[in-house]
C-alpha cells in the first residue's frame, strides 16, 4: 500500500451465483493491527441456461432435447444460443442447433426445444450435450421492449446416455477350479445370440478365491429388481444377513464392509415397518391397500429375528407377528392356514393340486424354528408335513429341511431319501433337483432347501456332509448371476443361506490358498493372484471382443471361482 492509505486491486469473483465475504486486514508499523468491517458480495450471472434430458434414450427413438434460458438483469438481453454438434442424433431441420432470442428478466424463462432422433450408428455409451449461451448484439430481436446487450457467456454439458434398441438380457456361467501344486488348463467360450443388437454385447470375466466372493462384493445389489414392496425390501435384508453372517464366521469382515451391511439392515427393518398392520401382520404394499399375506408376515419374523442379532428391533412388534402366526394355525389338524399371496416359485407352483397346506406348513415351521414353545403345536405341525400325497421336489426338500430343524431325522432322511427320484446329473461333479438343467426359481429353491436339510442333518458330521452336497452347491454357483444373487428375491435368499452354511464347513480348507491364473483371449490378456488375504475379493475385468475363447492356464493350491 502506498502513502496515500489507498489499494486498488481488480479481482474476478468465482463463477457462481451467491453472496461472498470480503474481509479486509492492514498492519501499520507503530499503530498495529487494523481490521476493516465485511462486506458483502453479491455476484450473479446476467444469464444462465439448462438442460432438461431424459436419463437415456435408445437407437432409433425420437426425443425432445429441451434449453432453458434465465434473465438476471433488469431488462430485456438479446441471447445466442448454440448447442455443439451432436454425433448420432439426427436433428429435426425445424429446430436448429443455433438460435437467437429475446430473453426477458420476467417470472417465465425461455424454452427452446429441440427435436432429435438417434440414429442406427449411433455409438453405445454416453453422449455430451453442450449448450453455449452468449450475448447477441443484434437488440433488434427485442423490438417494443427496453433492451440492452451486456457481455456475458455461460456454457454447460450434461450426458445422455445412448443404450442399445432391443431388451437386455443376462447370461452367466460360474466353474469351480480346484488345484494340488500342478499346472490345470480350462477354456471359457464367450458366444451372443444369433439377434444380438449391434455394439450391444458385454462381457465380464471375474475371479474369487471364495466361493462368496461375488455375494460378499456386491451385497448392495443382490436383488436386481425394484425393492418397493415389502418381499423385495425383506429380501434384500435377508440376503444382507447371509452374506453378513459369513463374513463373520470366517473373520473376513473388515469396519467398512460391517458399517455399510448393518446400514442396511437398518434401513431394509424401518422400511419394512411402512408394510405392518396393527395386528402384527404384514402386506407387500401396506397401507389401505395392503391385503395380509401370512407367507411374508413369516418371513419378515425370521428375518427381524435373526437382523435382531444386529441392530434393534422392536419386541412388542415381534410378539404381535408372532401371535399372529401362530393363530393361523388350526390346532386340530395341525396345518397353518394361508391368508393372502405366496411369493416363493416351488410353493406357488403347488398352488393349483388339491391340498398344499403341508408344504405351506413346512415353510412355517422353517420360518418359526425356535420361536415356538408348544411341543404339542410343534408335533401337530409336522402331523400336517407327513400327510402329504404324491410331493414334487420343491415339497420334498423343504419338508426335508423342517423336519430336520425340529429334530425329527427319521422324517428329514425319508424325504431326502424320496428326493433321489428327481435327482438330476446332467453335469459332471454337479447335480440338481428338476427334470431338465434350468435356471427356474422353483429348481433352486428346491436344491437349496435339499443343501440345508442334509447340513443340518448331518452337522456333527461335517466331513460326510461336504461331500454329499458339494455336487449341489456346484449347481447352485453356476446358476448365479453377476451380483452374486439368483433369478428372483426369493429363491436368493434360499441360496445365499445354503451356500453361506456351506462355504462357513469348507472355508478351512482354503486357508493356504496360493493360486496364479492366466487367461488370455482375442484382446484379452490377464492375470490373477489369488491368497488368503484378497480371496473374498471378486477381481473383475472386461473382455471387449466378443464372440471370444479365453484359455485359462493355472497353478498353485486351492480353490477358485471363474465366472
């Protein structure tokens, strides 16, 4: 600062509309600090526009791209507006990629659509659009109005994402690499369908060193569906559980991973109590329109009961629902009665015989284990399981699975027994309960249910009990999608359980994991390294050229996942 006490200094004010803080400070030699009183800043912009998009739109679709133009001034600013050329979108040549307007500072912005069409060459993946916004010396444009140029410029993007025309679908295929210090080869063949969109097929390649490692990454979206109903919320929980149990029992959990499940299930228990009754009962929709439907109102009590373990729950809450089960039952003949719908495939698909209330019962006494004192209730229950005639596979393993939870083994090993019948082994080292290799909920509900019946038959002989179900398990992993879940919510939280269960018996035998891999394709040349310490990790990489055959050689001990 000179002698006169005065400093002058031209500064730019950071491109935003707000109101700063100037503060000013000076040190004299002999009189000391001095400190001046703030003021204020407001800075705003003479104009600015927006973008108004849909969040994607597919080749061949018609779509209005929609501008915005506001006016800070206190008169009428003539404005040119441009937006940068768009590749792949075709414009409609009545709305053009250039305009000037007259842009009013009254309480209606302008708005100026521009119409587009994606074109069949249009590249998959995200599209700028960028909208530049400038003062326009032509003031002629504002006629009969009072208007004044003032220079000014704004510019901004926002993305549109371009998707492939047709209906996505999934395919997924998981292996099970197991090696003894020797050197294993394996192939992959990545192939599309024949009506494959062009651009439109991905294709991912991913390693764990645990069998869970693809649930454990990705338990945040294990449900690939809406979770808006009250089963869809109770699902995700559940499958938040299973994946959360394991994690613990094999001291795999680190804070983050243990902070980001228990707010989930925090979440999933208050979202689920939007869908209660007074009477304890639970609807998939709630409110006015919530019919009670007692196979949820079942699953939410063994969910909230085991999530108790965890986070709080509310007891009161629980006994009501409880109490509300445990009134359906009709004491005589032991069965539970159904009110409203059922949301598990295999029991559904038993919907139209003459009797389904033993395999509904089943379901129950699953859901209640441990939570009811009356042996007598108990007993009269599975009374109700063994009337059952001519039982499918689904009916079976579930019965099995009851009965071997409450104790009664002669039961659980006939049913099993039964079950052989329908044993499917198509695959080698793997096998099923269905009369063809499909993906259908009902398939792997069932053979989940035949994993936890034998598990919890044979827990105190873990050894035999690992190799009578690891063909099953094989199944299971190979019908897994890429999040790690199943084809629905339900038959997700079936196979998460039996697989969790499973994985915690063999988790052991991974210990001195040490696995290298290989594998190399048209474009695609990788390689992992698999220990202890990164197996739960799912390592993910893409391969950009499809159709494609990816060679895998190995090495090393243990056990991997390829997916």
């Amino acid at each position: 600062m000179n002698g006169t006490g005065r400093l002058t200094k031209k500064l730019s004010a950071p491109h935003q509309v707000t109101t700063w803080s100037a503060d000013t400070m000076c040190i004299h030699p002999t009189d000391g600090l001095g400190v001046a009183e703030s003021k204020e800043i407001k800075t705003y912009q003479a104009f600015f526009a927006e973008i108004n998009l849909p969040y994607s739109a597919k080749r061949g679709e018609k779509l209005p791209i929609i501008i915005s133009a506001f006016n800070y001034l206190p008169h009428c600013m003539p404005v040119s507006i441009k937006i940068e050329p768009l590749p792949g979108l075709e414009v409609d040549e009545k709305t053009p990629l250039t305009r000037v307007a007259c842009i009013c500072p009254d309480s209606s912005p302008f708005h100026y659509e521009i119409r587009v069409s994606v074109t069949e060459e249009a590249q998959i993946g995200d599209l700028n659009v960028t909208v530049t916004s400038t003062d326009s010396a032509d003031t002629t444009i504002c006629q009969g109005k009072e208007a004044q140029s003032v220079p000014s410029r704004d510019k901004i993007t926002r993305v549109l994402k371009i998707i492939p025309e047709g209906f996505f679908t999934e395919t997924s295929e998981s292996r099970i690499l197991c090696n003894r210090n020797q050197i294993s080869y394996t192939k992959f063949k990545l192939e599309v369908p024949e009506n494959v969109v062009n651009d439109s097929a991905r294709s991912l390649f991913s390693v764990s060193g645990d069998m869970m490692g693809q649930a454990a990454s990705n338990f945040d979206h294990l449900i690939v569906l809406p979770t808006g109903c009250g089963e869809q919320n109770m699902a995700k929980l559940m499958s938040n559980i299973a994946v959360y149990e394991y994690l613990q029992a094999t001291k795999q959990i680190d804070s983050k991973t243990e902070a980001r499940i228990l707010r989930n299930l925090k979440s999933g228990h208050q979202n689920q109590l939007k869908y209660r009754a007074r009477n304890g009962s639970y609807s998939v929709w709630g409110g006015q329109w919530g019919q009670p439907s007692s196979f949820l109102t079942a699953m939410v009590y063994q969910g909230l009961r085991q999530a108790k373990n965890y986070i709080f729950v509310d007891d009161a809450g629980q006994s009501a629902t409880l109490n509300y089960l445990i009134d359906s039952q009709n004491i005589t003949t032991g069965c539970f009665n159904r009110v409203g719908s059922i949301y598990s495939w295999g029991l559904r698909r038993l919907e139209s015989a003459s009797d389904t209330r033993g395999s509904y019962t089943a379901y129950m006494l699953v859901a209640l284990q441990g939570a009811i004192d009356d042996k007598h209730r108990i007993h009269k229950a599975l009374l109700c399981v063994q009337a059952q005639k001519n039982m499918s596979p689904h009916a079976l393993a579930l019965s099995a699975y009851a009965a071997a939870l409450h104790k009664d083994n002669s039961l659980a090993t006939k049913y099993l027994d039964d079950l052989k019948v329908f044993e499917n082994n198509k695959f080698p080292d793997q096998k099923f309960y269905a009369k063809d290799d499909t993906s259908s909920s009902d398939a792997i509900e069932t053979s989940a249910y035949a994993v936890l019946a034998q598990l919890e038959l044979n827990k105190d002989l873990p050894n035999i009990t690992v190799q009578l179900v690891q063909p099953i398990v094989r199944w299971l992993m190979r019908k897994q999608n890429r999040n790690g879940g199943f084809a629905s919510s339900q038959d997700t939280v079936i196979g998460l359980q039996a697989m969790a269960k499973f994985a915690v018996l063999t988790y052991e035998q991974q210990a001195g994991i040490d696995f290298d891999l290989t594998v190399k394709g048209i474009n695609f040349d990788a390689t992992y390294k698999i220990t202890k310490n990164n197996a739960i990790i799912l390592d993910t990489r893409v391969v950009k050229t499809i159709p494609n055959d990816l060679t895998i050689v190995s090495t090393g001990t243990g056990c991997v996942v390829m997916m």
